[in-house]
C-alpha cells in the first residue's frame, strides 16, 4: 500500500468532518489494497469514519464500474468477496453483496450462494445473485429455491421471473402445484413474467383457497400469461386466459383482457369483446368499443 492510500486512510479517520470529506470524494483514485481496511472501518463505532469509509467505497466500486473485464474492478471483486467471510459482521457482509450485485461475476456466485441458507444475509444474497447474468446465477437461485424454507420460496422465484430465466419454467409450474397459496402464486407470477409454455403439465394454484388480494395477483399473472402465450401464437391458450379476467369485477382487468383480446383478432375473441359493449361499467364500456372498432377496421 502507497503513502496516497495510508494517508486517505488515516484522513478518514480523522475528527474534522471536512478532512473526512475530502478523503472519500478520492476514493475512486484508491488501490483495492486498501479494501480490507475499509472494512474495519465500516464495522467501527464512530459514526464518522464509518460513513466515510462507506461513502469512499461507492466511490471505489463505481470507479471501475465500466471496466467489466479490468485487472483492476477484478480486484475489487475480489476484495468484497474477501467480506463475505464468516468472521465480518453481518453489516459489513451486507455492504460486499450490494456492492458484488453491481460489479459482480458469475464467478462471485459460489461464494454468495451459502448466505441463502442463512435467516440473517438471504434477503441480500438473493438481491445479489438475481442481479448478476448468467446461468450460474439461475441455477443457484432454482437449486435453493427446491430446498429453501417455505417462507423464503416465493423470494426465491419471484427472482428468478424478475430474471426472465426460461430454464426455470418447469420449476415455477411445479411449485403453482404447492398446498402453500403463498408459494404456488409466486410460481405462478414467476411463470407469468418468464413467459414459456414449460414441458412438464401446467394446472393454476385453485382460486378457492386465495385470499382476496391473492386473486387480484392471480388475475394479473394471467393476463400477462396470456399476452406472451398469444405473442408465441398460442391464442386459443391466451383466451382461455383473458376470460378469467372478463369474468373479475375489477375494471381494470377486464379492460386489459379486452384489449389484449383485441390483439388477437379472430371470431372467437369478438364473440367475448361483444357482451361487454353493454356492461354497466362506463370504461369498460368503452374499452371494449374501441376493442370493437378496431376489430371491424382489420
């Protein structure tokens, strides 16, 4: 380590608060050597200095931001990694995944993925795999989403539909089979935002046992089910769909079933588009109007 870096690091430390500042707007000029002493002082008592060397290190982590294959980012991939040790506090831990889940690689995720086990760091190793691409990072997410707690499950899924990861179809049609609601509607808006048709049989969680609000999540994930089954020219699948939505009492569903109906354009979706040019609701009225004009016009 260099006299810059010892001296950014006792500046840092130091009582005047203009001293500190100065020091950390360098913080992107710094060596990663000094990475491990940022983490002492980040897990310090003095309010100061930590939110210093908190601030320097955004700074650092930024700083090689647009470099994804640099020696230099590498090395602080490396050096946060280094964090993630057992023996850091759970607070300095929690800092390396944020910051891996901007500047990590495929090759941080063996390291993160023994924090989805624990109660104390899941949330934040999660939020970090789910953030870095590849299929390391979908395999590990559907891995610990077979073996997870129940409770952590619909976390779990609800990142691998933020990831779009097809290869985790069958794993969310599988999981919509779960007794846990909770868990079969997290598969079941993971497969809506993924968006294939998965290989193994595919039946909906039983709207029986849903909570209100747990119907109104169903019906969303349906429709945008529908949307992207009827993009794949799977229309007659998307009907099915859209009359699930026609059927809610909610406006704004049934006007999203119309208007993703309309898209569709054969007989069929006029023949549903046509009783809701009567429905006593005035937007849905309309929506279905236009819906209607659009259909005559092609």
């Amino acid at each position: 380590m260099g006299e810059k870096e010892k001296k950014f690091l006792a500046d840092l430390q130091s009582d005047n608060a203009d001293v500190r500042y100065a020091a950390w707007a360098l913080g992107g000029e710094m060596d990663p050597a000094v990475l491990p002493e940022l983490a002492k002082l980040i897990a310090g008592s003095k309010p100061g200095p930590a939110k210093a060397a908190g601030e320097a290190l955004n700074r650092l982590v930024h700083s090689v931001g647009k470099e994804p294959s640099g020696a230099r980012r590498q090395a602080v991939v490396r050096g946060l990694t280094a964090w993630l040790n057992t023996k850091q506090p759970a607070w300095v831990r929690t800092v390396a995944l944020r910051h891996l889940s901007l500047v990590g690689g495929e090759d941080v995720v063996a390291a993160v993925t023994p924090l989805l086990a624990g109660a104390d760091l899941r949330e934040e190793a999660a939020f970090c795999i789910e953030r870095i691409p590849g299929m390391t990072s979908a395999n590990a997410l559907m891995a610990a989403a077979k073996s997870a707690p129940d409770d952590f499950k619909p976390r779990l899924l609800a990142a691998l539909g933020h990831r779009g990861d097809k290869e985790a179809a069958d794993l969310c049609a599988g999981l919509m089979q779960s007794p846990n609601a909770g868990i079969a509607m997290a598969g079941m808006k993971a497969l809506a935002r993924i968006g294939v048709k998965p290989s193994v049989s595919l039946s909906a969680p039983s709207t029986g046992v849903l909570t209100e609000w747990q119907l109104l999540e169903f019906a969303d994930s349906a429709l945008r089910y529908a949307g992207a089954l009827a993009r794949q020219g799977a229309t007659a699948e998307a009907v099915k769909l859209y009359q699930f939505a026609l059927a809610r009492p909610e406006e704004h569903l049934q006007c999203a079933a119309i208007v993703g109906i309309a898209k569709i354009g054969t007989a069929e979706a006029a023949a549903l588009i046509f009783p809701k040019l009567k429905s006593s609701d005035p937007k849905v009225r309309r929506t279905a109007q236009k819906a209607w004009d659009s259909l005559k016009g092609a």
